[in-house]
C-alpha cells in the first residue's frame, strides 16, 4: 500500500493511493494515519480494502506528510560509506544518532523556510521508516516486524548552526520546516529490495545527489535493532537513516540553498517531492 495523509496543514485526512496513481479517501476507516493505525493488524485490515470502493479525492489537493502526530524523529549520520569520505570523516564504529523534532515535519512539497540567521542551508535525500509497534531491545531478525512502512525524507540542515555554533547537531536539525516527509507512507511489500533503492536530488535542475541504499553503512533492520538498546520506540516514531554524497557541505566551494531555490528529490519507488526556499516569517 501506499498511505497519505492530504488536505490543509493541520486537517489532513488519511488516504491511500489506487493503482491509477489517484488519492482514495480513507477516513470512514480509520481516524489519520498515525500511531492508532499503524499496528500490523490495522496494516492488514486497510490492505483488505478495494480502492475502488473508497471516494476519489480530486486533483490538486495538497500531500502532508503520510504520517501524523509523531511524537519521536530520530535521524541517523554518517550512513553512507560515500558520503563520510566526502565530509572527510571516517566511517563510524556505531551508529551517529541524533533528534530531530515532530513539529519541524511538513508535506512533501510544502516550502523550505530559511530560520532567522541562517548561513549554510543544505538538503540530505535520506529514506526512513516508521514504527508500528512497541520496540524495545528488538532483535535484528525481528526489526522488520516492527516497521509500519517507509518513506522520502529531506533532512534539511543548517550547517553554521550545526558545526560552528557548538553543542549538538541538533541546533542546525530541528528548525521549522526541517523536516518534509512523503508523499506515500510505502509498507514493505511494495518496497522489495530496501537495500537497492535509487536515491537522487536536484536544485534548481542540477543534480546535486545521486546515491543508493547499498551503500549504507548500517542497514535498516540493525539501525532498528541499535536504537532499541538504547531507548523504547512507539508506534508511529520515524527514524531517517542517513544521505548518500553530494549535500553542499561537501563541496569544495558549497553551493549553499538561498531564497527561490527550488529543491527535487526522490527515491526508487518511494515517490519524490518539491519543495522551494523561502524567507522566514513569523
């Protein structure tokens, strides 16, 4: 299935996609696409549903992110092999956990917003997933049991914050907007492979990344597994596991995002987004 959650900024309805690409209205089925139905059994009763007996929703309706009411989003750094050579670091023992925010989540084309001082705004395609259950010291072999589905994150980052205003990462992480998600909420049957998945992001139609999931240092079901001995996950938390190379911190000369920029990305059968830069406002 491919899950979504459409409609105004803080009234969205849940919904999934039909074969046709169109959004099909969910909600005499279930209250959001949220921790209340995300459990696997919930997962198997909408998987039951014929689309077509579902209302269409029309064109043009706006995408929030496929999952709502997160209470914990937690990233993962330093997950590509390519990407740690590029900012000249060297491949973790561990995993690099780190928070972001729930409220700095937004839809999947909903805008970038550039926080107040801000110098060095940069962009990470990552994938993640989200929990469909109670996870605590979870075994490796049963992590994929506990992941609801997965997604395209933009784990926007401002690197001056981040690196040069000390303290932890999460100062350049977790400011508003920081975090689009979707456009589907994709469970594992439609995935297939994770581990062969098709990454890329453009701004302003350059290709800034290209990468994929096979380069990943620590692989989905252990990143589940690691976080677990380390704190409970609940239903609905969404974990981002890391960007493959080519973010502007990287380059020689960074190309850091300015207002108008316009930002592409995507991942192999997880859908794409859009989103644009604009100023910040209250």
């Amino acid at each position: 299935m491919k899950l979504v959650r459409f409609g105004e900024a803080g009234a969205e309805k849940p919904g999934l996609i039909d074969a046709a690409g169109r959004i099909r209205d969910l909600s005499a089925h279930v209250p959001d696409i949220d921790r209340r139905s995300l459990d696997p059994a919930t997962l198997a009763r909408l998987a039951t549903i014929d689309p077509a007996s579902l209302p269409e929703v029309g064109d043009g309706v706006r995408l929030g992110a496929p999952v709502g009411d997160v209470r914990n989003f937690i990233a993962i750094g330093l997950n590509y092999a390519d990407h740690a050579a590029e900012a000249g670091l060297r491949i973790p023992r561990e995993p690099v956990i780190f928070n972001k925010i729930g409220n700095c989540i937004v839809g999947p084309n909903d805008d970038i917003m550039m926080p107040r001082d801000a110098q060095k705004l940069d962009w990470e395609v990552e994938i993640a997933f989200v929990v469909s259950k109670r996870a605590r010291y979870v075994a490796e072999a049963d992590a994929a049991a506990h992941i609801a589905g997965y997604l395209v994150c933009n784990d926007v980052s401002e690197r001056h914050f981040q690196t040069e205003r000390s303290g932890q990462w999460v100062k350049g992480k977790c400011c508003e907007t920081f975090g689009p998600l979707g456009p589907w909420l994709v469970t594992a049957d439609e995935v297939g492979d994770i581990d062969n998945l098709g990454m890329w992001l453009d701004v302003n139609g350059e290709r800034r990344q290209t990468g994929n999931t096979q380069t990943m240092i620590f692989k989905i079901p252990y990143i589940l597994s690691y976080v677990t001995q380390f704190m409970v996950l609940e239903p609905g938390d969404v974990i981002t596991t890391g960007t493959p190379p080519g973010v502007a911190l990287g380059m020689k000369e960074p190309a850091w995002l300015q207002v108008g920029d316009e930002i592409r990305l995507g991942i192999d059968k997880l859908g794409e987004q859009h989103q644009k830069v604009v100023a910040f406002k209250l």
